[in-house]
C-alpha cells in the first residue's frame, strides 16, 4: 500500500506533466472505485487547467482553474502511469489500454495520465477548492509530519492523557497525518520507543526525539523516490512505488541494526497490522 513517501513521489512526478496544462479529454472508464465518482466528472475535468498539485496526508489535490479541487487517493494498488510526454521527462509512448485503466487524463501537450487500479480501493472526488480542508476525508486528519503544526509541544500534547500502545496513537490520522504502519515502524525503532507501550507512559525526552526521527525517515524515504522517479521515467513510466531499505521493516528474525546489540527483530501484530521491533533497543 503506498505510503506518504510513495504518494509524495507521485505528485513530484506528475506535478511537471499536470501543471499549468489543460486537460483536453478526462476519460472516466466506470462510475466508482471505493465509492461513486462525482456526478458528471468527465465533463467538469475536461478542459480545466491544472495550477498545481498539492499533497495533504495520503491524498493528491488537483486545483484547477474551474475553481474546483480534484482528490486522488492510490488506496490500496492504485497506479498513475505517465505516457507520451513531451517534455522528455517520460519517454514512453502511450500504451495499450488495460483492464484496470479506470480514469485516463489526456492533456492538451499530448500527455497521457492513467489511473489504474486492480482492487479499486482508490478513489477520486471533484469539489469547491474554497473550503477544500473541509471535505470528509480531510476535515479530521492531523498536522502533517513535514508541516509546521507538527513539532514536539504538539506531539507531546496530543499523546499525553492516551492509554493507546504508542504504534496505534502514532497510526492514528488526528495524531499526525499520512502515517502508515512501516513509517512508524521505523521510526519507534530509531527513537528506541517499544510498540506496545501506553503513549501517556513515554517520556517528554522520548517523544521530543519522535519529532526529527519521524520526519527523518519520511524525508529519506521521500529522497528514495525522488531518485526512483529517474528511473520511472526510463523504465515503464509508473510512478509511486521504489526500493527503499527499511531497519525493521519486513526484517523479523534477522539481527538488530544497532551496533552491539544482539537481538534479532521481532514481529507481532498489533489491530491486525504487523509490528516490527527490537525487543533490547526499544524500551
Ligand atoms: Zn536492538
């Protein structure tokens, strides 16, 4: 499932093809994913111009001229593949139609965008871009762990009175936004906090240094994806999904990172979500 970092990914690459363009044709191949397509979304795309992309948490915020906002949201197996473009950042030409092209955005430069997603857990929505912050899925999610919003004074308030393991309080959207299991993983890891321990138990000194290793690890993996999308733009032109290392990630039984420490990771599965660990490293 793409996590911030991959989303993030995804928006750096289309943002060249999209923005300042017209879309000349939307093409929407059936009337939902997760949950209906706006009413008439084809007409209110087509022949709108892109001002610019943004992200906030998982979703990519199309604003276009038309005065409305378009969300895109990879869900579980979401795809964006770039063809045809003709600035040379993304060489290939347009391939054939496949059976999961939900949505196919045809730009006026000879662009194509495709959105294709196998299990149709993505979704799109078309609205108002004044009042955007409201909408359903955004009006409740928390700073952004890149933002300014989020910083130790916050994060220290928005823990303290929670009874919750800290792996789920760190999951949890209103905590912080965009956070996924693997992220957090990570950064509980580098901040030697255990998973399963209460959040209002973990000290000031602790939850201070969750600050700069979360961004950390959301910035080193964003740099990944940067220097993935090079290869995206030879390869197949997908965009969102790289190769990226993790320290507990995916490792258990394999020994602890940490110099000097012998401990193997452990797993264990936490609200259904497995939990990476090293049982000596995080207390
Ligand atoms: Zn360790």
């Amino acid at each position: 499932m793409p996590e911030l970092p991959e989303v993030e990914t995804v928006r750096r690459g289309l943002a060249p093809v999209m923005e300042g363009n017209v879309i000349a044709k939307a093409q929407v191949n059936r009337p939902d994913l997760r949950w209906p397509f706006p009413e008439n979304m084809a007409e209110r795309l087509t022949g709108s111009r892109v001002l610019r992309l943004r992200r906030r948490s998982k979703y990519i915020l199309v604003d276009l001229d038309s005065q409305e906002t378009a969300l895109i949201h990879l869900g579980m197996s979401g795809r964006m593949l770039v063809s045809g473009d003709p600035l040379g950042q993304f060489v290939h030409d347009h391939p054939l139609p496949e059976k999961h092209d939900h949505v196919v955005l045809h730009m006026e430069t000879g662009a194509r965008i495709t959105f294709n997603d196998p299990r149709r857990f993505g979704a799109m929505d078309l609205f108002a871009t004044d009042g955007a912050e409201t909408h359903p899925l955004l009006a409740s999610i928390g700073p952004e762990p890149l933002g300014n919003g989020f910083d130790e004074s916050y994060l220290r308030g928005a823990l303290a009175h929670r009874n919750t393991p800290m792996k789920s309080a760190l999951l949890d959207q209103k905590t912080v936004a965009g956070l996924g299991n693997i992220y957090v993983c990570e950064a509980l890891f580098r901040s030697k906090i255990h998973p399963t321990r209460p959040a209002r138990r973990v000290s000031k000194d602790r939850i201070s240094r969750l600050v700069p290793v979360i961004r950390d690890v959301l910035n080193e993996a964003i740099e990944a994806g940067g220097s993935s999308l090079r290869d995206f733009r030879q390869a197949d032109g997908e965009l969102g999904y790289f190769q990226h290392s993790f320290d507990v990630y995916g490792r258990e039984g394999e020994p602890c990172r940490t110099p000097g420490c012998a401990s193997t990771i452990r797993r264990i599965v936490q609200s259904g979500r497995s939990t990476f660990y090293c049982p000596t490293c995080q207390r």
